[in-house]
C-alpha cells in the first residue's frame, strides 16, 4: 500500500510549516514563545501588540498554492504574497514594526 498523493501533500505542507517556524525563529529568536503553531495545518499565527495577529499560511487562492502573510493594518487587512518563504522573517520583522 503506497500512500497517497493527498497525504504525501498534507506531509510536505507541514514539513515546510515547520521549516518556516524555523526560519523565523532563526531570525528572530525573540519571537519563539509568541509564535502559535497550527498542529494540523500549515499556518502560523503571531499576535501582535495592539491585539491583532500576523498569520502566515500555505493555501490555495485561485489555483495557486503558496505562502501568504496576512497582517493587521489600520482598519483592514494587508496580504502578501512573498516569491519564496526565506522572504518571510523580513516581513514578519517589517510588520510588527509597524504594529508596535
């Protein structure tokens, strides 16, 4: 019995979850009690300073699958598109910069 190709997508999305969470730990190791881990999905959510959140997730938006930043701003939403997930500690850092 092989395993599917859903279930071998489910792995590889976590897996990359996970080195995302690594790489901003890395980069901002002050961040590593703060950063909540979605156990089953590929999500990661940061609260910031004025009650919000930055959320970092792998999903699909009109037939694309890739990481997106979602983050507080004044009264909306601004969402990011980074071309790869090195690009998202700097974001992440720009972000509660300016939520602060």
């Amino acid at each position: 019995m092989f395993p599917t190709r859903d279930l071998t997508d489910g792995v590889e999305r976590l897996l990359e979850r996970d080195r995302v969470h690594q790489l901003l730990i890395e980069a901002h190791p002050e961040l590593e009690d703060r950063i909540e881990v979605d156990d089953a999905n590929p999500m990661l959510t940061i609260p910031t300073g004025r009650g919000g959140a930055i959320i970092l997730w792998k999903g699909e938006h009109e037939d694309i699958i890739r990481w997106r930043m979602a983050a507080p701003d004044g009264e909306g939403v601004t969402v990011v598109e980074p071309d790869s997930i090195e690009e998202l500690p700097q974001l992440v850092a720009e972000q509660l910069e300016t939520s602060a």
